[in-house]
C-alpha cells in the first residue's frame, strides 16, 4: 500500500506531479489553485528528482514555457483557474498545433469574466470543444476526488506521450480545495536526457550529426499540406475514441432514470441515487471520467435501457449538449445545475430529476 | 594560370557556413536578416556547438528561421520565444539557447516576457532585429518606429502625442541587474558586419561562462516597408536610425558603459 496522506486535491496534483517523474512545472498564482505551486516551492523537487519549478510572470509565459519545454520532449505540467486558463489558450492551441506533450489542470471557479473563486464547472466548452483557435482537442480528464488529483496525473502523463497531445485535467475549486485521504503511488524516476530523446527523437535537444535538425512548429503556409496535418491530429483524436474513453457507472444494472454527471457534480449525484433509491426511484449515474473522448458509445446504449437523463453540471448546461447528441433523441435529455459558483444539493438534484424527467 | 589552379583549399577566402541550408532566403533583396543569420550560423560552427545549440524563431519576417539554419529549432508563438527559451536552458543547462526576435515580437505584444526573461537573467542570448516596422505583415507602425515616420497604420508619420513614442528597449533592459551584455549593431557595411560577429561571439562567450542574459540588437533595413531601395534604405538608416537608436555596446561585463 502506498504512503497515505491528509492532503488538499491542489496540493496532491502538485506531490503527484513530483512522483510521476514530471520534468518541469511553471504556473501563476490565482485563487483557487495557488496551492499547486505554492507545496511545489515548499517541496523544492529541483533539489531532489531536478524537477523546475518557476513561477512565471503571467499565465501566458507560464503555458509558453510549457511549449519550450515541451518541444525538447520533457513533460511540463502548468495549472491555474478558469481566467488564467484563458489566457493560456493560444500557448495551448499552438501545443496541440506542435503536437507537444502537456499536462494543464484547470481548477474551475465561476465565470465569465473574472466571475467569483467558488467552485463551477462552466469551463466544460473551452476544455472540450476547443477554448483556443483552430481544429484541435484536448484529452480531458475530470476527476472527482483528491485521490485522482493524484492519480489522474499518471494517466495524464501516458496519455500526453500516447497521443503527443496536450491533456487537461478539468478540475474544480472544491476538488481543488477540500482534503481527503489519499494514498499516493511510489515515485518515478525522471527519464534521463537520453531517455527523453529515445522516447521523443522528434525534441529539439540538439541536432546530432546522424540525424536531420528537429524542428518544432505549428506553422505550414503550404494549405495543402496544413489540411494534412490537421487530417493527422483528427485521426488521433478519433483513436482517443477507440481507445480511451474512460467513465463509472453507479447503479445502472437495472435504473429506469439517468443521472450525467462529472467531477464535483458526480459526487453530489451520487447521494442523490441513494436518496431516490430509498424513495423507490430507480435511478443511476453515469459519471463521465473522461469530457473528451466522451462516453457517448454507452449513453447511446444507456439510451435503450432509461426511460430519461438528466445531465447535471455546474453551469448553464454545456455537457449537456454532448449527452444529447450521444442520445440523439431517443429518450428525453434535461440539464439541471446552479451555476456562478453555487454548488448543487442533492435533494434539489432529485426535484430537479422528478420536475424535469419523471414528471 | 587555369581558373582550377586557384581553387585550393589555401587560397580560400569566404564559404558559406556549413550550418546554413541550401533553401532561398525568404527575405527581400537588400534585408539584413540574411546577412544576421550568416553570422549567428558562422559562429556557432566555429565554437563547434551546433549538436547543443537551440534556437527559437518569432513570429514576423523571420518566423521561417528554422528553414534557413541547421540546428534544432522551435518556433514560438507572437512574443514569447524568451519564454520558451526559459525552459529550454533550465532544463538543458550545458546548451546554448538563443532567441530571434524582430521588433513587433519582442518590444511590443513580448515586452513582458522580455523583461521577465532579461530580469531573471536567463542565461540565453536574444538577438534583436529592429527596423522600426511590421515588415511581414506590410509594413505597419513598431513599437520602434520613429517619430515622424510613415507607416501604413501612421500614413502621415508616428505623431508621438497620438500614438506614443518609440521604445528604446535594449536602453531598458540593459538596466536590469540579469543582463550581462547589451549592445547595438548593424550589418548594412562590411566593417558593421565585423563588429556584428564579434558582439555574437562575445554573446555566446557569456552564455558558455553563465554570466546571465545577453542582448545583442541589430538596426536593420525593411527596404519593401520603407519604400525604399536598398541602397536608399541603409543610406536612410544612417542618416535617421542611427541617430535615435547609437550603434555600440551599452552594457559590457555587466557594467553599463559610458559614453
């Protein structure tokens, strides 16, 4: 059994980033995600596994250090909130363009604008559809405790290489902020500068003699040959459907009634089944783990067995949308949600369930 | 005497650098950026540092660097080559890292990670082309653009109380405790040329010796920006750039130099 801990979910990203072998993190204080490098300074890795750490003098030098970083094949991780995520979409459009290994963690709070720093989830359009220009995704990852604030960065560090692509781990500010026990998995060693370009012969570590110049770039002014490559990065993503799509269900063996959810939200839904089971309320949850790829395969079957969904999301309804167009109108799809950092109960989950799908 | 008869190895004068590739130059007929690309290429050859050299292009005229130079390259994102370059040192240490910027890249939408960059004092080298204008875009207002100057975007000439003076940026960072050496030059005459690569060899020196950042820039031409010809653009450039923007060094061993 791994070292067990008493941690915030910030500060367990933060010890799982150093323990995933992680080369390098630059970040930017915002509320409510400081943390992460608040413990990553107080741990000084760079003295240890040689991890960097820096604080950076804004969101965007941080993500554009990530793309440096990146691009000679080492594993940058930066992490902020909904504003500061913002302002790293273009360094994260670019990354994706370049096709660079990135971990981001977006610790949501409510938006627009500088909105609040309580917890949402109002971020689940930029994360998934795209945030920065140009035809790309992101693996997203959404956890739903502290425990897999830590454990998601391993699959986030497999998937950053598996695809080249960046991965967010779409959390939000009560994840972020609450603790929880965590067991945390035995460190892994940094890969040695050798071991980064075996894994990563593309990197721009120096060109050998044996070997043409690496270039790292997201840019062809040649149309033709951009369209190709973008063809490229879709036939990835297409394989993160085939391959990756990762979610929980929770009592769905025999529920009538679907509850959606991610994250915080998930958590939330899951008492609210427990109270509509005592009342007889055959109902289940199907907690997505992964935004993008979305479970869409199994809500589609999902669609044959419930009579109605309820997609329940912090926020105006985004996800939403992606259940609808999973169930593609086979049974009746609502959202329900308080949005602007109010979080949901689970009682009004389940009014919300009977006003809106049982009815 | 057969014209074979003089090409000896011991009578060779001048070749190309071998770290050049064999593409075209993108670049207009008279623009400096070629002749500032020879020497950046000249001189890590001759350190023999070409396996642990990265570079880092921007976004403007020069955004194709990597097609025109044989090293490992990353090209960055408008302004933030100096971030880039951030993590590349601190995670490579014992490898030379150098950024090429033009001016609207690093004095106008990069002045943060600029400053941050020099402030910290990376040990990097940022190798700085200003021509007072947008040249890849056609020729719009710079942060460097003089006063009075046309632009497309200032058909009638920068009017500082409207749009602001020129930035004087190697001036500002040369007073940043993390820069080593600041200094100013030109490639328009053969004589520029040859203190031009003595300021990059000196950069490099610094980086080798971990001294801090290095801040080499060049007043160049935009002969197609300005309308000018050639000839017409480097005599305009003595006779204007020159006067607001003195060749020289300005920050030499960390000390800032005297004049």
């Amino acid at each position: 059994m791994g070292e067990l801990r008493l941690m915030k979910g910030n500060e367990a990203f933060a010890e799982a980033c150093i323990r995933a072998g992680v080369d390098a993190y630059f970040g930017y204080p915002i509320t409510p995600q400081s943390e992460v490098l608040e413990y990553l300074m107080s741990q000084k890795p760079y003295e240890t596994t040689g991890m960097v750490v820096l604080q950076a003098e804004s969101e965007v030098a941080a993500i554009n250090m990530c793309y440096g970083a990146g691009g000679a094949g080492f594993l940058p991780v930066t992490s902020s909130s909904s504003p500061g995520i913002s302002l790293k979409m273009e360094g994260v459009s670019y990354i994706a363009g370049a096709e660079l290994p990135l971990i981001i963690l977006n610790v949501v709070r409510g938006g627009p604008g500088l909105g609040d720093i309580q917890p949402a989830q109002s971020d689940y359009f930029q994360a998934t559809k795209g945030g920065g220009h140009g035809d790309y995704r992101l693996y997203v990852l959404a956890p739903s405790s502290v425990q897999e604030m830590a454990d998601f960065v391993l699959i986030a560090k497999e998937m950053a290489f598996k695809y080249r692509n960046p991965v967010m781990i779409l959390s939000d500010g009560i994840i972020g902020q609450m603790m929880e026990k965590v067991e945390l998995f035995d460190p892994i060693p940094r890969r040695t500068i050798q071991e980064v370009e075996k894994q990563a012969p593309w990197a721009t570590t120096g060109k050998k003699a044996n070997r043409e110049r690496n270039i790292i770039t997201s840019l062809d002014l040649d149309p033709l040959k951009q369209e190709q490559h973008v063809y490229h990065l879709r036939d990835k993503y297409s394989q993160m459907e085939r391959e990756d799509v990762r979610f929980e269900e929770i009592s769905t063996e025999d529920a009538e009634y679907l509850l959606v959810a991610y994250g915080s939200s998930a958590r939330i839904c899951q008492k609210a089944v427990d109270l509509a089971r005592e009342e007889g309320i055959k109902l289940g949850l199907l907690r997505a783990i992964t935004l993008f790829p979305f479970p869409s395969k199994r809500l589609a079957e999902l669609s044959n067995q419930v009579k109605g969904m309820l997609a329940v999301e912090m926020s105006l309804g985004q996800m939403v949308e992606d259940v609808k167009l999973a169930v593609n109108c086979r049974v009746p799809v609502e959202h329900y949600g308080r949005t602007g950092g109010v979080i949901h109960s689970p009682v009004e989950v389940l009014e919300a369930l009977k006003s809106k799908i049982i009815k | 005497m057969d014209f074979k008869d003089i090409i000896k190895p011991e009578n060779l004068v001048y070749r190309r650098s071998s770290l050049l590739t064999d593409k075209p130059f993108s670049y207009c007929p008279g623009c400096g950026h070629g002749t500032i690309h020879r020497l950046i290429m000249e001189v890590v050859e001759e350190l023999g540092i070409q396996e642990i050299t990265v570079g880092i292009a921007p976004v403007g005229c020069s955004v194709l660097a990597y097609e025109f130079m044989n090293i490992d390259m990353q090209q960055a994102a408008h302004g933030r080559a100096p971030a880039l370059a951030t993590a590349l040192k601190r995670l490579m240490p014992d490898k030379y890292i150098f950024t090429y910027q033009g001016d609207g890249d690093l004095a106008a939408i990069g002045t943060a990670e600029t400053i941050h960059a020099c402030n910290r004092g990376e040990n990097i080298i940022i190798f700085f082309v200003n021509n007072g204008i947008y040249g890849m875009t056609g020729g719009q207002m710079a942060p460097t653009t003089l006063p009075g100057m046309p632009a497309s975007t200032c058909p009638f000439g920068r009017d500082v109380n409207i749009m602001g003076n020129p930035l004087k940026i190697t001036e500002l960072v040369a007073q940043l405790p993390g820069v080593h050496f600041a200094t100013r030059q030109s490639v328009h005459t053969p004589r520029n040329v040859r203190r031009a690569k003595k300021a990059i060899q000196m950069a490099f020196e610094v980086q080798k010796n971990k001294k801090g950042t290095s801040f080499v820039e060049f007043v160049s031409n935009c002969n197609s920006g300005w309308k000018l010809s050639p000839v017409a653009a480097n005599e305009w450039m003595e006779q204007h750039m020159f006067p607001f923007y003195p060749l020289g060094d300005i920050k030499v061993d960390g000390n800032l130099v005297t004049k």
